[in-house]
C-alpha cells in the first residue's frame, strides 16, 4: 500500500516505522519528513497530494490545541486549534478524498480529551469532540468504498514521562496497542468509527 503518514511526532514516527516494511511510507511533517505540508492552510494540503498523487491511505497524527485554564484562553487560540487541529483534518479529508484510491482509507487521530476531559484542555476537548461527529456524519457519504476513522487514544507510555502529571489517575497506553488500532483502520473493512483506547487505574 501507498500510505501518507502526517506528523512526525510521537506517534507519527511509531506509525512510519510500523507501516513502512511492507508498504511505501511517504512520511510528511510542516517541517520534517519526506515532504512538507501546513494542515492549517488548505493551498499546502492541495500541493501535498499534487507532489504524492493518488494513495491507498491517509493518516494523520498532526494539530495544534493550546492548553491553558478558561479563564487564560483568548478567541485566537480557539480560532488556531479549530484552523489546525480540526480544519487541518477535516481539509486532510476532503481534498485527500480526491487522491484516494477506490476502497483507501482517511485516519484521523483525536484522543481521550474528547470524552475524558482533564484541566485546561477545554480546546483540545472541543475540536476532538468535533472530529468524532465529523467522522460521523461523513463517513457514509464517502465515495468508492472509501473510509473514514478515527483513532482516540489515552496518554501513550513514550509520553508519560513528560505529560503523566497531567493525567491523574490515567495508565499510559502501550504504543503496540495504538498502533493496532491504526492497522484496523486501515486494513479492515470499518467506516465511521472512533477507536477509543482508554485505561485508567484501578481504585
């Protein structure tokens, strides 16, 4: 398979090493990878898919949401997480769509905020949040066979370290277990869902 894989961070580099064995990887980030694309500007996505031509999946793992308390955020912060981390995917998905090969798939990735809601995450939240709706409502009107997921997942253990404090009482999730989700996206026959992968520590 032709896979694009967009994000080079924590979990788009697991993700490229994962895939890349038995399928060509083009690995994308806004200033890394293979080839370059800002999510948060439509005119990028189109040279993007221009530069890679048609695929067999799409996947993203890119997006910005600033966290800070309410009474810190400004309307311009909302403005960015929604033009980024929403947008971004959302445009990711429907130009993609274009250079989908009949039967391809469109991964998103979302994560536990959506559902799960920790302090100073009320952007983060909202555009996860959004994003399972999207998927959704879109996922139907997808042409050819295509499909439409998403993977939501808890604080990952490569993570822990860094952003453990701000997930009290969250068990970080073997990155095996996010990767397994990913495949399931992409290799089997689903549409319109939302992976969840979630565990909390017992009481």
């Amino acid at each position: 398979m032709k896979i694009i894989i967009i994000g080079n961070g924590t979990i788009g580099g697991a993700l490229s090493s994962y895939f890349t064995p038995a399928n060509e990887v083009i690995t994308v980030g806004r200033n890394s990878g293979m080839l370059h694309v800002d999510i948060s500007n439509s005119k990028s996505i189109q040279q993007l898919f221009h530069e890679t031509g048609n695929v067999d999946a799409i996947i993203c793992a890119a997006g910005e949401a600033r966290w800070s308390h309410f009474s810190q955020l400004s309307e311009e912060d909302y403005t960015h997480a929604i033009q980024s981390k929403l947008m971004g995917q959302v445009n990711l998905s429907c130009i993609g769509s274009k250079y989908l090969n009949p039967g391809g798939s469109v991964t998103l990735t979302t994560g536990i905020l959506a559902d799960h809601p920790v302090a100073g995450t009320s952007i983060a939240a909202m555009v996860n949040g959004a994003i399972h709706s999207f998927i959704k409502a879109t996922a139907p009107e997808m042409p050819d066979g295509m499909r439409l997921n998403a993977v939501s997942s808890g604080l990952v253990e490569p993570a822990a370290e860094k952003y453990g404090k701000f997930f009290p009482g969250h068990q970080p999730i073997p990155m095996s277990e996010v990767l397994e989700a990913y495949r399931h996206c992409i290799m089997d026959n689903i549409t319109g869902e939302v992976i969840r992968i979630y565990k909390f520590l017992k009481t």
